[in-house]
C-alpha cells in the first residue's frame, strides 16, 4: 500500500484534538465512576469503537493506494519551427527598445505558450542557419532567444526563401508522416518583411502543398526609423542615411499564398496574442501512446468504514454509569 499524502500538520492536529477531548472525558468519566462506585472499565468498548473510526478517517485523508491498474497516456502536440529574421534592418528602432529586442521577448511569451509542443528555432538574413532544433525544451529554447542579434548572421540582404525551405525541410525531415500528421506542423516568419530572395514563391509553394500551415509576423511601422550600427547609422552606397520601413505587403502576401494569416507588431498594434490564440486552434498530432502502471486511491473504503462504525457507536446504547 502506498499513500497519497504523508501524515502532515493537519491530521497531527486533528489526532492531538481528538487526544486531548478524549483524554478530559475520561478524566471525568473515571472521577464520576469513582465517586459513585462504579467500574472504570466500561469506558473501553466505546473508546476502542471511536479510536478505530478516527484513526480510518486518518487514513482516507492521507489517500491510501492499492491495487495495480493500466492507464493509457497519449501525447499530443504541434511541431513549430519560427524564423527570425536578425538583418541589420531588425536594429531599427521605431518599435522600442528596437524590432529585435520587442521580438525576443515575445518568443519568450510564444514559447511558454506551447509548452507542451515541439518548437525549433530558424535565424536568417541572406541566408539561413538552426539556431535550434526542435525541442521540448524550453530553458534550452529561452537560453537561445537571448542570444539572438544580428551578428551571428551575414549582413547581405534577406532571403525569405532560404528561411522557408529550410523549416520546410525540418519538419518533413523524420519519417514519412500523414496528411492528418502535417496538418499540425506550423512555420512562423517574423521579419520586418523587406524580401530580396528569388526562391520565395517556390518555398511557399512547397510550404502549401505539404499542407504545412504557414503564418507571417510583420515587426515595424510605415514611417520606419534609422538603424543603429557601430559607427552611427546605416548608410547606403550613395552616403544617404538608410530608413527601414515595415514592408508589410510582402508578408502578408506569402501568408496568403499558402492560405495563411499575416499578424503585426507596430507602435500602436501587437498581434502575437491573435497569432497564439489562431495557432491554438489548430489540432495537434498523436505522438505516441503508451500505457502506465497506476494505482487507485481507494480512500472511500477507509472512510466507508469509519462511517459505519460512527453510525454503531450512535445505536449502541451501552451505559457506562449504572445508577
């Protein structure tokens, strides 16, 4: 027999309670017989009646388990991957403290929020590298969300499609998998939607046709800012001070070629909410079954018990003063 619970502060109390209420009614009780003549004795079926009651009650509290059952677990769940684009322009600062640093911290909040799903981590500019397979992890997930910037990636433009066909080839890379079992497969591009790539059309393509649910993420605003590098601001090869401004006709246009949704962050608007709540719609795959070994918690017998033998006590009339 196993317990569900170990004795605690609560049943001690209660067991010093019923020691203490007892312990004075015996006290009077064997004053009485004394001063009456009577026998000491008659105070013994009573107490051995309530003591076992009390001490069943103890034990249903405490939940004992017995008895060895088989209970069928499923795990159930999505795979994610999410593609975050680290181009220079991601240092712009027109959503604070800048694109890059608002996008981190909502990773943070899309990663506790499918918790129980599998979730990868893509990064890109021209072109794209993992930063982190999929992974139940989630402490190995945050550590690498912090490490993010723009360096870690070429500073050369950016390539949705690079981004695209690699989460594409991740998530088909395991074994061959169901049309149910793709249907639970999501890719996440978050950029601020500025596209030099060709390839793009064709990755999204393949992203639809392998019923692959694909959704954009636009992080910027219309008017743009200057973007922040070592020696001042960004310049183009005429001298111009760049500004990078959220372009997003282009992400809202993949999202809707793979019968996606676009969401947006800006200085006024934060979609990720919406973005969580559509993702949570989508069913997720049956990942594996198996059966464990349980034990039931059969509390209701020891408190059956006690009930009967309160409700014995409360018929059975034996006097223990005889006068």
């Amino acid at each position: 027999m196993t317990w569900v619970h170990s004795l605690g502060t609560t049943e001690i109390i209660f067991i010093l309670i019923f020691l203490i209420l007892y312990l004075a009614y015996g006290f009077r009780y064997f004053k009485v017989a004394k001063a009456l003549n009577q026998s000491r004795l008659n105070i013994i079926p009573k107490f051995i009646l309530r003591s076992i009651a009390f001490i069943l009650i103890i034990m249903s509290l405490l939940g004992p388990s017995f008895g060895a059952d088989k209970k069928e677990v499923k795990s159930v769940g999505k795979d994610i991957m999410i593609a975050i684009d680290l181009s220079q322009s991601m240092n712009a600062y027109d959503i604070a403290p800048t694109r890059l640093e608002k996008v981190k911290y909502e990773l943070k909040n899309i990663v506790e929020s499918f918790n129980s799903d599998r979730i990868g981590l893509l990064i890109f500019s021209s072109e794209a590298f993992v930063q982190c397979p999929l992974t139940y992890d989630q402490n190995a997930l945050n550590l690498f969300i912090e490490t993010l910037n723009t360096g870690l990636v070429p500073s050369t433009g950016t390539d949705f499609g690079a981004a695209l066909s690699m989460a594409y080839d991740k998530l088909t890379s395991e074994e061959e998998t169901t049309s149910e079992q793709q249907k639970s497969k999501i890719v996440i591009l978050i950029s601020d939607g500025e596209d030099f790539g060709e390839n793009t059309d064709q990755a999204v393509e393949d992203i639809k046709e392998g019923g692959i649910r694909l959704f954009t993420l636009g992080v910027g605003t219309e008017k743009g800012s200057r973007i922040n590098v070592r020696n001042g601001y960004k310049r183009n090869n005429q001298g111009e001070v760049v500004v990078s401004k959220l372009n997003s006709e282009s992400l809202q246009d993949i999202a809707y070629q793979a019968d996606g949704e676009y969401f947006e962050i800006n200085n006024l608007i934060n979609e990720v909410g919406k973005l969580i709540a559509t993702i949570n719609t989508i069913e997720g795959e049956l990942k594996d079954t198996r059966f464990i070994d349980t034990s039931a918690n059969k509390y209701a017998y020891f408190l059956g018990a006690a009930l009967l033998l309160f409700f014995i006590d409360v018929l059975w009339g034996k006097k223990v003063i005889k006068l």
